[in-house]
C-alpha cells in the first residue's frame, strides 16, 4: 500500500483537495485553498513543500 499525505494549504493550514504521494514530485503547481482562496505556486517532494509564490484571489 502507497503512503499518501492531503497537502495542507501554507497560509491557513487547511487541507486542500489534492493528495500526494510518497513518490510525487510536484514543480510549479498551482495549490488552490478553497477555505482562505488563496493560490500559491509549490515545488514538492518526498512531502516537503516549497512555497514560490502567493497569492489571494477575491471575487
């Protein structure tokens, strides 16, 4: 069975809709938080995540 972790959206801490696993490598992806609507751009792998960008979108 493959280890899977939610990815926590880095600004409010809640989680997102988008799971990664173990072995996933993420460049440039654009992680949507639909709780605080913020996007940020992440690198991610091995579960550790880098976040390159920020920011709130308002409607």
């Amino acid at each position: 069975m493959d280890e899977y972790q939610w990815i926590k959206c880095p600004v409010c801490g809640e989680n997102t809709r988008v799971k990664l696993m173990a072995d996933t490598e993420l460049k440039h992806f654009p992680l949507f938080c639909r709780k605080c609507r913020t996007e940020c751009i992440i690198n991610a792998k091995q579960f550790k995540i880098e976040v390159i960008e920020k920011r709130k979108l308002d409607k």
